[in-house]
C-alpha cells in the first residue's frame, strides 16, 4: 500500500514538474519569439525627451488683405548633447559642424558677447562688476567657477577661462576655439535653466547644408521642419519690421511671459508691436529616442491639471490700416522727387491718415530691403543718410508756416482774432519798438512789399508773418502751447510703433535747454521757429484734428484682429479720442478757406490744379541753420468740403515748402483716382 502510494504521489510530482515547466517554456516562448522584437525594441529606449514645438506666427495684411509678412516652410538644426558623448567625442562633433557652417556660409546661433576673431573684445560693454544686477554672462561663470579668474577678466581671459571650463583642446586655434566656447556657451545656459530645452542652432538652412550633416553623421545633431517669416512686399520695411532670436538682455522679461529661449521674436515695427497677437502658443511634445538619436515614438504632452494634449496653436492675423498701394505711391513718389530736390537735401518723410488716426500710408526715405535686411545690415547701419531710420515717427523738425493754422484757431476760438477782422501788415513788425533789428515778414524781405491788410484766410494763404507775430502776442505763448497740445503737436500721437515725442517752445522748453525765455520770443513760436520740433505723424494727425472740426484722435495701425484661419473677427479697433476742441463752424470755415486758397491761388496751385478733388494746404519752410538749406514742409487735406484724408510731407534741406506739393499732389491723384474705380473685398478672402 505504501508503495503504491509512493509510486502515485511521485507520478503527481512530474506531472506538476511537466507541467511548471511546459508554463515555463511557453512564457519563454511568448517573450522571446511572439513579444521578442517588441521588448528588444524597448530595450533600447534610453532617453526621452520633452520637446518645444513653436507656433506658426500669423500674418500681417493690409486694410485690403494684401498679404505682407507670412511664412515659409525651412529647415533647422538642433542640438542635443546627451547622445554626443564624453567632453572629446562632443567638442570634435561641433567643431566638425561649425566648419561644414563656414563652407555653407551658415549663421549659427550666438549670443556670447565677445567678439569672433583672434582678438576677443566685449561687444555689449563689459559683462562683470554690476553686483546689483549680474548678467547672464556672469551668473553662468559664477556657477562654473573657472579657476584664476580676476572679478572683471578681460574678454580674453575669460575666453581662456571657458576654453578650460569646457575642456577645449589647446590644439584647436583662436578663431575655431571662439566659436566652440559660443556654441557650448549656449548649451551650457540650457543646462542651467529648465525653461532653456532647445538649443536651435540655426535657421534656415539649404539642401546642401543638410546633405553635408548628413553624410558626416554627426550625433546629436538633428534637422527638423520649421517656418520663417517671409515679407511678400518690397514696401513697408520701417512700418512691418522684422524678427529675430531673443537678445540676451531681452530675455529675462520674454522669459516671464513664458517664452522658450528659442523663440523668434518681433524686434521693432509691427512684428514688435502685435508681437502678443502674432507669437501663437507653443507646444509641448513628448519624444523617446534609441541610444542613437534615432525618435522611436512620439506624442503631444498631455498637460496634468486639465488633461489636454500641448499642441501648438496658431498666432492670430493682424490687418493693418495701411493700403498697400497707397504706401507703394508714396514711397515711389518719394524716391521719384527727393534726391536732387536740392544740393543739400539728405532723407524725406510722408504721412497719409484718415480722419480718425488710422495711418494709409508712412514712408521714410531713403528706406531698405527686408528680403536683404540681415546682410546688409552693417551698411545701412553705418550709411550717413540713415535708412533704417522711421524719419515719420523718430525725425524732429520746426514745423515753420504750418503751424499757422493751429495758432489761428485757437485765436479764433479765444476771442482773441475774428474771421473778418483784419490786421496790416506794414513788412517790419514795430511792436517792440526798442528792438533795433525788428522782425520782418518774409514777403518784405524778399521782395521789399507787404501784404498790407489781410483777414485770417488771406494771411494763411500769404503765410504773412506779421499777421501771425500780432496774433501770436495777442493769445500768448501759455494759449498757443495749449492748442498745440490740443492738435497733438509736440506729444506722441498714441501709435503702436515707437515715437519721439517732440516739443513745443515755451518757458519750460527753453529751461530745459538751458535757455532763458524771452517774451519777444512768442512771436516766433506763432511762425513755428525757436524751439518747436514736431515729427511728421504729428503734423499728419494735426492736419486731420483741424479739418474733422477738432477731434483729435490717437493715431493706429491695427484694423482688425483676425483667427489664425481667417474665420472670426477677434478684435475690430475702435477710433479712441483724445481731445476734443469743438472747432465753431465759422473759425474752422475761415482756417480751410486760407489752405483752400494756398492749393487753388497760392504757391502750391499749379501742382493742385488738375486733381479730381479740390485741396487744402499750407507749405512751411523751417530754418536749420543760416549756412544750411531750410527742411522743406507740406501739410494738406482733401476733399475739401468733405475731408477724408490728411496728408504731411518733410524733405530735409529740400529749400521752399512748395517744391514738395508735387509729391502731395501724387498721393491725392492716386488716392481718389483708385477710389473711383476701386471694389471692395470679400469678407473672409485674401487679395493680391
């Protein structure tokens, strides 16, 4: 009996043993040939990476929906240390990069601010010895801790310092050496900041840079598909702008609002301005990659709190106020007329708004090329007649005769001057009898006559000085200056853009100049001299504020706020006012009759005469120096009776305000020539 029992209980144990071990084969089975190539490719999943995906920026249209700034589908080039190996294996990897870049003629991304070359010198004045406020550059030497470093080491030294730090070899030259500290410079910033994870190399890069990467087979170094912006028109340069990386001194604040370090960004003009508009948000992408780099699998991060994938949304699409071809009409009449005007005449301004603000047209001259900005940037930076400068928003000028209007208004409005009332003028004005060189009008000067006795309108036509020197004593220098500011002169216009703000003569103006202020000197601030400077915006938006019967407006270049697809209306600008004067019917009345006679019987008439609207202008001449041509002015509206558009125009030394006329009387032809014949947009639809 016990044998048999035996004998049963020892069958039962290799079957128990037969049957583990059939399990045990057939989960060997299972993982190393049905599951074997999916586990053998986990096996070789060591890194995963969190990714910043950028945000397409929108585009910038014209009030029509041209477009002017898009973008372009390109390449670039990224740069993950972790699969480049030790120090050695790294270094030799970048360096093999930055030399395939010198053949390509490939910029790299830089911001160490030293100097390439064999003699390194600051760039942005020297980085240490500021306590208070330590910059990137010197946090980062801080925490690598360079041995036999003085506080405030000289470009030099300091290369040499990070040359060590980052284990450079000293076989490599002072050139090659300079860039590789650049680059690991800024590898070295990202492994410091969490908020820093792409290191974007470069941008834009062609077929035959990729091909050379490639064929190197350079770890670490990957090619992605991105977009850059892309200017479709050859106008516009000041107004539009440009974009570029985040400058290092600029970072701290894009930082705050959630930037990645990477990111392009506007850097002046509308690009800057609508910059919130434009960015887009970017997004996050989850990312593993085998031990070669090679992406095994990837996906849209999946954010914590509110369980949504982080792909990236669109910037949104801003239309401006501006008409493309308006813009090009004044640019082209601008090149057409400017150079030669005379000897001395150097760059020009023009100014087109409507009656609320919106800007139709700015153009300064000389202008430059977008498509070329970057290249040529040296040059236009270092050209005497100063392209890259906006002469509309940033050129200062005394606005001569044309303030005269300004002055007669608010004469007119205070009481001080009537519509019909009339004052003589005799050629020297005897009001300071104990002055022996008694101020002239122009007209006596020049042609030993005088305008005799003359109404308001007639003076403006006349541009009669005298006229304006009694009028001017009469409101006093604390009225003209208050309707100066009514009108917006010598204050910012309120435009997105960056503008100088000007200044209007007075007793706090001359303090400020350290100047003493002189009664006697009203007369010539009644005239526009002394110590007024206006830009051509403001002259613009003046204009406007006149003829509209006060109302004075900030000036605007958005139009409308349009989602990334064209499809909604974010935001619709509304004319936002700043002043509002109330302009009697019959002041104002008077003040248009004398810039109706100024563009119908005045100096400018011949160039006004065959237009399809009838005009009103005032020209000013602005003294810069006894020895030097006057700036030449032009400020005008039309239509006349029913104002839509207001016009300024600034030559610098171009001598007589009426040789510019011929550039207004342009703009108006074009304008209402095209108006006629014009149709309007589609809704919703691009246009070319």
């Amino acid at each position: 009996m016990d044998g048999k029992q035996f004998t049963l209980r020892a069958r039962l144990v290799l079957v128990l043993l037969a049957a583990a071990m059939a399990v045990f084969m057939g989960v060997l089975y299972n993982l190393q040939i049905v599951e074997g190539p999916k586990f053998r490719e986990q096996s070789v999943r060591t890194i995963a990476n969190t990714v910043t995906v950028s945000a397409s920026r929108g585009n910038i249209l014209d009030r029509d929906g041209r477009m002017l700034a898009t973008n372009r589908s390109t390449y670039r080039v990224k740069l993950d240390t972790k699969l480049m190996g030790k120090d050695a294996e790294r270094n030799a990897i970048l360096l093999k990069l930055l030399e395939i870049c010198r053949e390509q003629e490939v910029e790299w991304s830089d911001s160490l601010p030293i100097s390439q070359g064999d003699i390194p010198v600051y760039t942005t004045g020297a980085p240490f010895g500021e306590e208070d406020s330590p910059t990137q550059l010197e946090k980062l030497v801080k925490k690598l801790k360079p041995k036999n470093l003085p506080e405030e080491p000289s470009a030099a030294e300091l290369i040499a310092a990070l040359r060590t730090s980052f284990k450079v070899d000293e076989a490599v030259g002072a050139v090659e050496g300079r860039a590789l500290v650049g680059v690991l410079y800024e590898l070295q910033l990202r492994a410091e900041d969490i908020s820093r994870t792409d290191y974007i190399f470069a941008q834009d890069v062609g077929i035959g840079f990729i091909t050379a990467v490639k064929e190197a087979g350079l770890k670490g170094v990957s090619i992605e598909t991105t977009t850059v912006r892309e200017y479709v028109t050859d106008s516009m340069a000041h107004l539009l702008g440009s974009v570029g990386a985040i400058s290092s001194e600029d970072w701290d604040s894009y930082r705050e609002k959630g930037y990645a370090m990477n990111a392009i960004v506007g850097k002046d003009g509308a690009e800057l301005a609508f910059e919130d508009i434009l960015r887009g948000t970017a997004g996050v992408k989850d990312v593993e990659l085998n031990e070669n780099g090679k992406i095994i699998s990837e996906s849209w991060h999946v954010d914590s709190e509110t369980g949504e994938e982080q792909a990236p949304r669109p910037g949104d699409n801003v239309m401006l106020t501006v008409d493309l071809k308006l813009q090009e009409v004044v640019e082209q009449a601008l090149e057409r007329h400017v150079p030669g005007m005379t000897e001395e005449t150097e760059g020009a301004a023009c100014v087109v708004t409507d009656m609320t603000g919106g800007i139709l047209a700015m153009a300064s001259y000389p202008t430059y090329d977008l498509s070329t900005y970057r290249q040529n940037f040296n040059a236009l930076r270092d050209d005497p007649l100063k392209p890259l400068m906006n002469r509309c928003l940033q050129g200062l000028y005394a606005p001569g005769s044309t303030i005269k209007m300004a002055v007669a208004a608010g004469a007119l409005e205070e009481g001080f001057i009537t519509p019909r009332e009339e004052i003589q003028d005799t050629g020297r004005y005897t009001h300071y009898e104990r002055i022996e060189d008694q101020p002239m009008c122009w007209y006596y000067r020049q042609y030993g006559r005088t305008h005799g006795w003359e109404n308001v309108s007639e003076a403006i036509r006349d541009s009669c000085n005298v006229f304006f020197y009694e009028t001017g004593l009469r409101m006093g220098i604390e009225k003209i200056d208050t309707y100066a500011a009514l009108f917006g002169l010598g204050r910012t216009t309120g435009l997105e853009l960056y503008e100088k703000p000007g200044e209007v003569a007075g007793p706090e103006t001359s303090a400020a100049h350290g100047q003493t202020w002189y009664e006697g000197e009203t007369m010539y601030a009644a005239i526009g001299q002394g110590n007024t400077q206006v830009t051509p915006v403001q002259l613009a938006n003046y204009i406007a504020t006149l003829v509209n019967g006060g109302d004075n407006y900030a000036t605007h270049l958005l139009k409308a706020v349009k989602s990334s697809d064209f499809t909604q209306v974010v935001e619709e600008y509304q004319p936002q006012l700043r002043d509002q004067i109330g302009l009697q019917e019959d002041n104002l009345e008077a003040v248009k009759k004398g810039m109706g006679m100024v563009a119908s019987e005045g100096s400018a008439a011949e160039y006004f005469a065959d237009l399809p609207v009838k005009v009103g202008a005032k020209t000013g001449t602005a003294q810069v120096s006894s020895d030097s041509e006057a700036h030449a002015i032009l400020v005008a509206f039309a239509p006349y009776e029913n104002p839509e558009i207001a016009i300024s125009v600034v030559v610098e030394h171009g001598g007589s305000g009426t040789l510019v006329a011929a550039i207004a009387a342009e703009i108006f032809d074009y304008y209402f020539s095209a108006q006629d014949g014009s149709t309007a947009p589609v809704e919703n639809t691009l246009t070319k």
